[in-house]
C-alpha cells in the first residue's frame, strides 16, 4: 500500500484507512491502495511544515531552485518508470506518456529558470489541491512559485491519479528537500477538504477543478476559515481560431494535434486541449473536409479509450444530445444514449463524488460536431473532453479574439 509523506517520513493515515483503486488499461485489476486520510492527518502535516518553515525561509532562493532542480532531474531519469506506473491510471500506454512527460519537463525547467532569479517572497503553509491533468514535471512547476518564495506545501493527491504526486513526492526526497517543506496527503473524497476550512494554520490554498468544484470551495471559505489567498482555477478548454488567410490543411493538422492527440492532449482530456474552433466562414468548408480526412486516416481518432474521470461517459452523452437539439451536425464518431453513468452530485451540498475505487473502464470515443452555433450552450461548454465542436464566423477579429496561442 502507498503511503502519506509527512515531515519527511512515510506513513499510514492516523486511522489506517485506505481505498483501492482498479486500472484502466485491464478492467478490474487493481493497480494500488491509498491512505484514506483524516483532519488529524492535515493538523499533523501543517505541524510538520510549520516546523520547518523557518529554515526553509532562511534558505537562498537559490539554493531553494536548486533543489527543485534536482527533482526535476529526478523525474526526468525516472520517466520510463513514472510513464509504466500512470499508464493504468491514465489508460494510455507507457510509450505515450513518455513523449508527454519529456514535454512536460521541458517546460518546466524553462520556468525554474525563470523563476530562479527573482519573484514574491512567501511565507506560511499553503494547502495545494492535485488535479491529475498536473502529473508529475507540471505539478513541481505549479508548486514552485510558492516554494521558492519561501513558503511550504501540503499537497492533496488526486483522488483518481494519486501515483503522479507520490512520483513527485519521492523526487523532492531523493533531490534532498528539508523534511517537512512539502508533504503528500491522499484522500478519496472531500474529508481534507473540508477540514482545510475547518481548522486554522493555512495561509493559502490553491486547487483547479470544474468550474462547479470551484464553486462549491467558495461555498466553503464564505462558511469556514479560508486562508488569506484562495486561488481557485477553473478547468477549460482552449478555443482555436482559424482566420480567412491560413491555410486549411495546416490547420487541420494543427486543429487534431491539439484536439485529440493521445501524448499531447490524452485524447482531449487535459485543459490545454482544443475543444472549440471558431473558423472564418469562407475557410469552413475546406477546413472541415481537410479535418475529417485526416481523421478518417487517424490510426487512433476512432479508438475507443477509458477516460481518467469516470463520469466523463455520462457527460459525453448529455453533450451529444445538446448539440442534436441544437441542430449541430455530427461529422465525426457517435454517443450511445444507452447505459447512463451514475448521478453526479451537486458539490455545493457538500455530498461525496461518486466512488472511484474499484471502477470498471467506461470507454469512450472522440466526437466532432460542425455548425455549431458560436453562442449556443454547446459551443459554450467548457469542458476538456473528446468532444470537438466546429463553428462559423464572419471576420478574423470573432476567430482570433478568444483563441489560443498558436
């Protein structure tokens, strides 16, 4: 069974509690067991950060990048390891989430080179909620600002990928992090959470989710003690721009590298996927014809696949059926209306997501819809899906004004 990591130790929760989890790539073989951890587990790892907080902070920025140098390096060597231990979490093969993970590290050396030098000085223990789009490289970067600044981390893993924040977690340790300046917490439902708000001592929390996960955190700070910064980050898709003068074979290409491809964007699911495309109406036509043609020779657009999230399949459908009432045209790949997915419940009543222990893989399918309309509700839907919706409109300035980088 995995461990918490708490003042540099590793360690059961205090009631020794655990949940399983099955993996994606072979239905209902468990690939591991996770602490299920308490509030006494929290007040035991802000103890612990408190403690080392002030040699943390006496600590040279730099010798503070250093070590987070060292993890990434960490990381990088074990990437073929890291890449085998995600793939049944993630249901992709190893040898795609290696390609993903050496991107990912990438980008994350070029910000600690950024960040070396100079940035807001921080204090206090901060509480940093793991989405499991994060990984592994990602989520040092994202832990980075506050670290270097001074400040120190209890991460909460991911309920439905936990391996990526243990994978980091022994990175730090090997790398030589003081014990204490970061510890690793695991939790299936929203116990952590909430006692986040319950008990004092946090001095800032972050967390990415849905838009209505972030929500529902609001909901608590308003009701608890929130911490001096709350930073909440709404999962989104990017939105791709397509203006009269490109040319539409490359930006077919573009469009299904960004949308769907499994190492770069895990088959739509990770929030820099594209989702939307806003195409000026003289290039539609061609745009549209160039995209399906290179999806229909896709060796992988067509395949079915286990989503990380379990109610992704439930949502797909009732996108399907939003856009056939809409009069969006599907061009691309189809949503079976049969064997709905389990209610998912309103966060704000503070009842517990569903299960994800012990799930069997949903699969599910890339869909793409053409005449979309841009202002329709699913145009507007903000999800990172398999879910590609094209749309028309008139000027470069409608394509351009709220796409992605290029």
């Amino acid at each position: 069974m995995e461990l918490n990591w708490v003042g540099g130790a590793w360690r059961p929760s205090a009631l020794s509690h655990d949940f399983q989890l099955d993996s994606l790539l072979s239905p209902y073989l468990p690939r591991g067991r996770w602490p299920r951890s308490t509030p006494q587990d929290l007040a035991d790892a802000v103890l612990a950060s408190k403690l080392a907080s002030s040699d943390w902070q006496r600590m040279e920025r730099c010798a503070r990048c250093s070590i987070l140098v060292r993890a990434l390096d960490e990381l990088e060597r074990a990437r073929a390891a890291i890449a085998a231990g995600l793939a049944p979490g993630i249901g992709q093969p190893a040898e795609v989430l290696v390609a993903r993970a050496d991107a990912d590290a990438q980008r994350a050396r070029e910000g600690l080179e950024i960040l070396r030098d100079g940035g807001e000085s921080r204090s206090g223990v901060g509480l940093f909620l793991a989405h499991w789009s994060d990984l592994a490289s990602p989520l040092l970067m994202k832990l980075a600002t506050w670290l270097l600044g001074g400040s120190t981390a209890i991460v909460v893993a991911d309920p439905g990928l936990p391996e990526a924040a243990g994978f980091l977690a022994r990175a730090l340790e090997r790398a030589g992090l003081p014990p204490g300046v970061v510890a690793l917490l695991h939790d299936d439902g929203r116990t952590l959470v909430r006692a986040a708000f319950e008990q004092a001592g946090l001095a800032w929390l972050r967390a990415r989710g849905t838009r209505a996960e972030m929500q529902a955190l609001e909901g608590l700070a308003r009701r608890g003690r929130a911490p001096a910064e709350l930073s909440l980050w709404p999962l989104a898709c990017a939105v791709y721009g397509i203006p009269l003068r490109a040319d539409p074979a490359e930006e077919a290409q573009r469009v299904l590298e960004r949308a769907l491809s499994p190492s770069d964007t895990l088959c739509g699911q990770l929030p820099d996927a594209v989702g939307r495309v806003l195409c000026h109406q003289r290039q539609f036509s061609r745009f549209t014809a160039e995209l399906l043609d290179r999806l229909e020779r896709s060796a992988h657009a067509d395949r079915p696949f286990a989503p990380v999230e379990a109610d992704l399949p439930g949502w797909m459908r009732e996108a399907w059926a939003l856009g056939l009432d809409e009069g969006a045209c599907p061009v691309f790949g189809e949503v079976s209306a049969r064997a709905p997915g389990p209610p998912e419940p309103d966060p704000a009543d503070g009842a517990e997501p569903p299960a994800v222990r012990g799930r069997a893989p949903r699969a599910v399918a890339p869909v793409v819809f053409t005449n979309v309309e841009p202002g329709g509700r699913l145009c507007g839907l903000e999800r990172p899906a398999p879910l590609l919706r094209l749309a028309r409109v008139e000027t470069d300035e409608e394509a351009l004004a709220a796409s992605a980088p290029r």
